[in-house]
C-alpha cells in the first residue's frame, strides 16, 4: 500500500536559508578560527546574572509564569527606560518574550495580515526580511543611500515605497548591518509619514545603547506621542552578553496588550522564571558593565576600521552605531564567494553582504565585539589578504 504524505507548507518551504548561517556552518570549528561572522561577543554572561539565574533555579522556580512577564521584570525595564530615555512607561507597555527575534516576529504578526507590505530599510539583518515573508506579508525594501563610506535615508525614497497594502515600516537604528544611525531629524520624518499614511512603525533598537557618538542613540522614545502606535523590539542578548538565553522584550501600547500576550501563550507560553531572574540582575546591576562593553567595542571597531580602511582598498566609515563594520573591498562583487574564499585564506569568518538583501551585495560584515586584541590579530589577517588580492 502507498502512503501519500501531504505536502509541507508551501510558505514554510519558501523560507531560505541563512546566508550567514551557510558560511557559519562551512567553518565552524575550524582551528586558528577569528568569527567575526555573527552579531555576538566573546564574553559569557557575566557572573551577578548568572548567579541570580542559578539562585531562581535551584530554589525551584521552574514552574508555569506569567505569560507577558513576572511583575518584577517588567518594572525593572519600566525603570531601564526611566534610566536611559527619561521616559515613563506602564509595566501594561512591557511584554517579555524568548528574545528580540521573537519580539520582531509578534511585532510583524500584530501590524501584517497576509497580503500587507513592510517596509523596511536595506541592507538589513535578514532574519527580519524573512520573517516578514514567512507570515505571508510582503518585505518591501528601501534602499539606504552609501556615498564616501557614509550611509543615509532618503525620505522621498521611503514614501514613495508605500501602497495602500502597506501596513508598517519596520525601522532598525542603529543598522544590522550597516551601522546608519538615524538622527532625530530622520525619526521625526519617518513618524510623520506614519501618521500621514495610518501606519504602524516597528521599532528595532536593540542597539540603542551602543551608540559612540553619545550615551545613547536617538530614538523613537523621544518624539513619540501617547496615540502614536510604535511596537518596540528589544534583547537582552548585546547589552549583557545573553545571546544564548533567547531573552527580548516588547514596548507597546496597553491597548493591544492583550493581543500580544495571546500571540506569545500560542508560541512559547512564556518565559522560563529563573531565566527572568537572571534578566532582572541585568538590569538592575548591569549599567556599568554595558558601558565597558560599550568602550571595548568602541576600541575594537577603531582598531579594524583603521587597518582596513589604511589599505586605501576598503571603502567605509567608523560605524556610529551597532557592532559591525560594514566593508566594501574593492573589486569585490561576489560577497558570497569572497566570504568562502577569505576564510579559507585567513581564518577570519565574515558574513556576505548577498545575504543582507538589496545594497548589500559588494559589502563583508565583521562583528567587531571581541577582545581588542583578537580584533587587531583578524584585522591584519584581513588587511595582508586584501593587500594581495
């Protein structure tokens, strides 16, 4: 007898693969291996986090929580807000959820029904590009402008991207992967074409903080109004070194509060409790180590600009923002194959500007929060191999 299985999901089986995850796996484990390649440092979790996690756990605090997050957790991000934004939230804004992924995923879910448009800006973090595909919505990009190693926002460019299908545009500022930095003229600009045109904005500003041109990165936050509706996507996973927690939370409005607390019951049902411990004990006792984060990222990001960009064959800017240089080597068309090739070279492992989307095709990404040192060892890997091209 035959057994005719059902086919898959066609949007399922319409999800591509990581263009970074593809180079990752080629290497991985290499010896002599610098991964520069992912949006991660090289630090753990440090200790006052993982104690209060560990404390939780073996107190048994291994049951069933609430679902939008334990009270305590969510008072101390209304709190962190307080701290770096001078704004007043309601813990009925905060929704925690299994990382900033997850939160970009219900934020897309809420404000796209199938057949909607997103807007967003590329090159951008191709996670979000396909997750907006995957919920049957269609990413719609608009295209950064790179001029002198600098890259901006064209407004006009970004209106005239939007249809009567669109429903959001989904900002990331500070830019996986280009570091752009919007200013407040740019946000501004970009809320008042949401209002003109009834859209949502979905905010990913995961990397607020790091910011070096000052203590923080314009935001949203800022020149928001109450009625506006702006869902904002945030991680634990870059501030405090949580990558692999998968720990992210939400600012929202009370309104469609309950809306998302649906949507995280149907996917994870919430947060495990000592693993919000852990978040809390970031939060509360993290300030200062996120800044000497921030610094040895600072150092880091001169120490690979300046060798690469010394090479007079590599066309970029210090980055204002996020961790990652952005590098357009010259000569270079086929990120892709160029990834493969350099790390079979060099040992340093770069993600392909291909998978980033439109404007990213000639570009290399390296990740540059790591120890200064291990920095300057890729940099004049990668500087010798560009020199000998």
């Amino acid at each position: 007898m035959t057994i005719i299985r059902p086919e898959i999901s066609a949007r399922a089986a319409a999800a591509p693969r990581s263009g970074i995850g593809e180079i990752v796996t080629y290497a991985r484990g290499r010896e002599n291996l610098m991964p520069l390649w992912i949006g991660e440092g090289d630090l753990p979790t440090p200790d006052f986090i993982t104690r209060a996690a560990s404390e939780a756990l073996l107190a048994g605090e291994t049951f069933y929580t609430w679902t939008q997050g334990i009270p305590a957790l969510r008072e101390s991000i209304v709190r962190y807000y307080q701290r770096h934004y001078g704004r007043d939230l309601s813990v009925d804004n905060i929704y925690v959820t299994g990382s900033g992924m997850q939160s970009i995923v219900l934020a897309i879910q809420t404000v796209a029904s199938a057949g909607n448009e997103i807007v967003y800006l590329s090159p951008a973090w191709p996670n979000v590009v396909n997750a907006i595909g995957v919920s049957e919505a269609k990413p719609v990009a608009v295209e950064l402008d790179f001029t002198d190693g600098r890259w901006a926002l064209d407004i006009d460019r970004l209106e005239a991207a939007i249809t009567p299908k669109t429903s959001a545009l989904f900002i990331n500022s500070p830019s996986n992967p280009t570091g752009w930095t919007a200013t407040h003229d740019d946000l501004k600009a970009v809320l008042e074409l949401a209002r003109k045109h009834g859209l949502w904005i979905v905010a990913d500003e995961i990397y607020g903080l790091y910011y070096f041109e000052g203590a923080r990165a314009p935001s949203f936050m800022d020149i928001m109004e109450p009625e506006d509706r702006i869902i904002f996507a945030n991680s634990f996973s870059k501030n405090w070194c949580m990558t692999g927690w998968r720990v992210g939370w939400m600012v929202a409005p009370a309104e469609i509060g309950q809306t998302l607390t649906n949507l995280i019951q149907y996917s994870t049902s919430g947060v495990a409790q000592f693993m919000q411990k852990g978040a809390i004990a970031a939060l509360e006792q993290g300030d200062e180590f996120v800044r000497t984060n921030i610094e040895r990222a600072r150092k880091s990001r001169d120490i690979l600009c300046d060798a690469l960009i010394a090479t007079n064959r590599v066309e970029t800017l210090k980055p204002a923002g996020a961790l990652y240089a952005f590098l357009k080597i010259d000569g270079v068309t086929d990120s892709r194959g160029e990834a493969f090739r350099i790390v079979d070279k060099t040992g340093v492992g770069l993600a392909p500007g291909t998978a980033f989307g439109p404007g990213g095709q000639g570009f290399m990404r390296a990740c540059f929060l790591r120890d200064p040192l291990q920095v300057e060892d890729a940099a004049n890997r990668l500087s010798d191999y560009i020199r000998s091209r």
